[in-house]
C-alpha cells in the first residue's frame, strides 16, 4: 500500500485530492500518493502563519531551540531510512541521499544554536545623553519555495533559520519531491511547533507557487530553483514591496591548469559535473583546460567515466543514478544534440541505458572541442553533461571561466599559489574552490553566488539572518 501524505495548514493535516510520485529508477514504483493544495488552502495556510506570527516571534530563544534541537536529532537518527526515502523519490544514489540527510540534520542543529546566539549593538549617539540600540527583529511571513535536486537540505536551510529568528513558514517544495518535504514537515510538527507556524502547501508551482507570491500577507519569499521561475519570483515580490531572495542557475567552470595534479584534476572534473546524475546547480558544466595538460585530462576523466557505475538509486554499487524525469532526461538529451550540432565533439556517452527496471538511465556525456560560444557552454542542462573547452594559457581560462551570465560556484586545478591567488581574486563567482570540485560546500559558511546565479543576501550559516531579520535601531534619550 502506498502512502498517502495531506498538507499540514493551521496545525492540521487536510486534503484529499492527490497526485502520485514516481521513483526515477523503477517508473513502476509509486512513491506514494500526495495531496495538492490550491489557491483556497495556499490562502488559509498564509492566514494560519500571518495568526501565529505575534506569539512565535516573541517566544524565548529556548522554545525556538528545543524544536530546531529535537528536529535535528530525530533526522540524524532517521538518516537511513529518510536518505533512502530520497534516494527513491529524487535519484540520488543511497549514499547521496544519506549524506543529504545528515546534512539537514546538521544544519537544524546550527540554526537551534543560532537561537540562543542572538546579538545586538549598543552604541552611543552623536548627540549626548542619547543611547543607540541596535536590534534584529523576525521579519514575518516567509514564502519558502523550494526545487527538486535537494529535496531535504534546501528546505532544511531555509526552514530552520526562518523558524530559528521567529519566523513564520508556508513552505511549497517541489512537485518531484514531496516525501522528503512532507517529512521533514512531520518531525517539526512533532518536535512541538505550535499551530500555525509551520504550513505545507504541496501542490502546483503555477496554482499554489503564485497564490503565495500574489499575497500581500507574505512578507518575504526565498526561492530556490530556475532563473525563469526566479524573475517571476522577483517581480512579484516587487509588486508587494517584500523581501526575496534568490538561488538560481550556475554554469560553472573548473579551470585545468598544465601545472594540475592530474590525478586531483580528473577527481575533481569527475565529481563535481557527474555525481548526483549532473543535477546540482554548483555543478562543474564547463571544463576549461589549458592545451599542454588537455589531452593528458580527456583521457584520463573518459577512463574514469567507463568504471561509473550507473544504475538503480537503492542499489549500493550505483554511483550514478538515473536523470530526474522524463522531462529533464530529454532537455539532456537535446542539448548534448546541440552541442554537436554546434560542432564539439560527442566523447564519451550521451545514451540512453536500460537496467533491470524501467528509468531514466543516461550514460555521462563529455563533449570537447567545445566552445564557450556554443549554447550547450552557456545554458543550464542540469543533467551529466560537461564540455571541454580548450585554452592556451590561465588568462584565457580565466576569461573564458568569467564569460557566462551566470556565477554561483567556480574551481580551479593547479599547483601554483600565484594562479589559485589571483583566480581567488578574480573569478566572478559566489563560492571559489581551489583543486576541489565546484560542487560540495559546508553548512556553516555563506553559500550564494552573483550575476544570474543569484540575488539578495546569502543563505547558510550566521550570514542567514540578513534575510530572515530585519534591523532596527531604537533611540533612547536618558537625560
Ligand atoms: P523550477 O523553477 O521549475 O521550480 C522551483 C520551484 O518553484 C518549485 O517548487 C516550483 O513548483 C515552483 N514554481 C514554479 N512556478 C512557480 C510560480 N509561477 N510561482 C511560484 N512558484 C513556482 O526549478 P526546478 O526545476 O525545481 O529546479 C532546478 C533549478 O534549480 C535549476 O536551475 C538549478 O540550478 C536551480 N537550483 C539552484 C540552487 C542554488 O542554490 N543556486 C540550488 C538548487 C537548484
């Protein structure tokens, strides 16, 4: 029997009409069957956050942490069976999906630390007798939209500091992944959140998404997923005069110097464009490698990418597991078409596989002679599709790596200070990595990007409380 999982609005779990999630490794696997809410219970889910506002945000920190804290454990201490949840739903393979897992738990468990790690400022005024406090205050309603790539960490870091700084949450996640959502949903509704403060709308982007965004009772929005989605995002939010933030696409390049570790080189290339099947935003798309090392690269990464293991997400072998959907595994398809058309070279890959299961199996493809004029080096493919571009020397690939409209995460494979230094200094990216993979970053840092990547402040880490605070300085005349 599969499960049947309803909304939470206003601390109750309702409705009926459901739509079924399909497992990616084994379309005949139903994944369990999940309501759809429309523009009425997106309406009552914001009324329900917007009532419970006054008595959460003033709630003591030490309400706040014990939620956030019991959250915490109860994922690590589910972590298996969550991950392989996710694994099942979304494609990554179990230890991926596991990983993910613990990551969430880790940030809930930052964030319930946040709560008690609470600052202001006191300062003097310029004029005498005047005493200045400088206060950070919970900013209301928060529209929380999230994508499919990162079905439980995304939502984890953008609920758990939301909640953390006296938020209250209508959370929308992803249509591809609503189990993770729903359950992380569950664990902080019976870590003890009152009525109200957290709500899941699980639905549609274009009914349930816009009914959050055409509200004038959301005072904030932080939305990961496409750039198009993202203007939507933006301009809506414009319209009411709230807050957003945005987290959107990234084509990122990793930079292959001649002077690289090539064992490091090919690792990095091999982990950061192919794991997790290519679909994270911080992925390595463009491999821009300079002539003397280029040759020497190709080989060995096409030598690695024949041992992948591609298969079912559950499987403990698998590395690589299938694309997302029927949707996303054709725009792969299409763009590898276009890149060749284009003129690179189709290296290593780009088929359909069949495995013992009916699914969405790609094999990674590598395309070279690839230039970054050519539209598969500079749209999004978000599947495991990189292309090898060719350059002379580290000021070409450092050029051609800031060509992009894009700028979420870049790398660079050298063993030389002077480049990595400068290349630190002059990528025009959010998240700079040297001889390390674009991809992969800690909890407790700032994570954003620039250019098309990304706007407004930074999520992750001590930096989230610019977005889910807003500043006020309160003046004091003493005598
Ligand atoms: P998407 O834009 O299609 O959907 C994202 C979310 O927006 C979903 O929940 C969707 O239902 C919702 N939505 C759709 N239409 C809406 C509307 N009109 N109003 C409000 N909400 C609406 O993106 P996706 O396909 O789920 O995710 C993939 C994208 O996410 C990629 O571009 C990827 O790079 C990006 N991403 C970025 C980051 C980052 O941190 N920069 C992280 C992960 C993914």
């Amino acid at each position: 029997m599969t499960a049947f999982r309803k909304n939470l609005i206003d601390g109750e779990w309702v409705g009926d009409a459901g739509s079924r999630n399909i497992n990616p490794s084994d379309t005949g696997d139903v994944v369990g069957e999940y309501a759809s809410a429309g523009v009425e219970q997106a309406g009552q889910a914001i009324a329900a956050a917007k009532a419970a506002f006054p008595a959460w945000s003033r709630s003591g920190p030490l309400a706040r942490h014990a939620v956030l804290k019991k959250a915490a454990d109860e994922i690590m201490a589910r972590k298996d069976e969550l991950g392989r949840n996710l694994a099942r739903e979304e494609g990554k393979t179990l230890a991926e999906g596991i990983g993910e897992t613990i990551r969430a738990a880790q940030i809930f468990d930052f964030f319930a630390g946040e709560t008690l790690r609470l600052s202001g400022e006191v300062v003097p005024s310029v004029r005498p007798g005047v005493g200045v406090e400088i206060t950070r205050e919970a900013v209301g309603v928060v529209g929380i939209i999230t994508p499919w790539n990162f079905p439980i960490a995304i939502p984890a870091w953008k609920i758990a500091p939301a909640l953390a700084h006296g938020n209250t949450v209508v959370f929308k996640p992803a249509e591809l992944v609503p189990e993770s959502a729903w359950s992380i949903v569950d664990i902080l509704h019976r870590a003890g959140l009152p009525k109200g403060v957290l709500n899941l709308v699980m639905g549609k982007g274009s009914v349930v998404g816009q009914a959050m965004l055409d509200s004038p009772d959301v005072n904030a929005v932080s939305f990961t997923g496409s750039v198009g989605t993202g203007k939507r995002v933006a301009a809506a939010s414009v319209e009411h005069m709230r807050k957003f933030q945005l987290e959107m696409g990234g084509k990122n390049p990793l930079v292959v110097l001649d002077d690289a570790d090539l064992a490091v080189a090919v690792d990095c290339a091999l982990n950061g464009a192919f794991f997790s099947t290519g679909q994270r935003c911080t992925a390595s798309s463009r491999l821009i490698v300079t002539n003397g090392i280029h040759d020497r690269f190709v080989d060995a990464l096409k030598e690695r990418m024949e041992k992948l293991v591609i298969g079912d997400a559950l499987d403990a072998q698998t590395q690589i597991g299938p694309v997302v959907d029927a949707t996303q595994l054709k725009q792969d398809e299409d763009y590898i078409a276009i890149g060749v058309r284009e003129g690179a070279t189709l290296a290593f890959g780009g088929e359909r596989l069949d495995r013992k299961t009916p699914g969405f199996y790609l094999k990674p493809a590598l395309l070279t002679e690839a230039t970054n004029a050519m539209r598969s080096s500079r749209e999004e493919i978000f599947g495991p599709v990189a292309s090898v571009i060719r350059v002379q020397d580290y000021d070409e690939a450092l050029a051609v790596a800031n060509d992009t409209p894009f700028g979420l995460t870049s790398g660079i494979c050298t063993t030389s200070l002077k480049h990595a230094t400068h290349f630190k200094r002059n990528s025009e990216a959010g998240m700079v990595m040297v001889n390390l993979p674009t991809a992969g970053v800690d909890f407790h840092v700032p994570f954003g990007g620039r250019k098309g990547s990304s706007f407004g402040p930074r999520e992750q880490g001590r930096y989230a409380m610019e977005f889910y605070t807003t500043v006020k300085t309160a003046y004091t005349f003493a005598g």
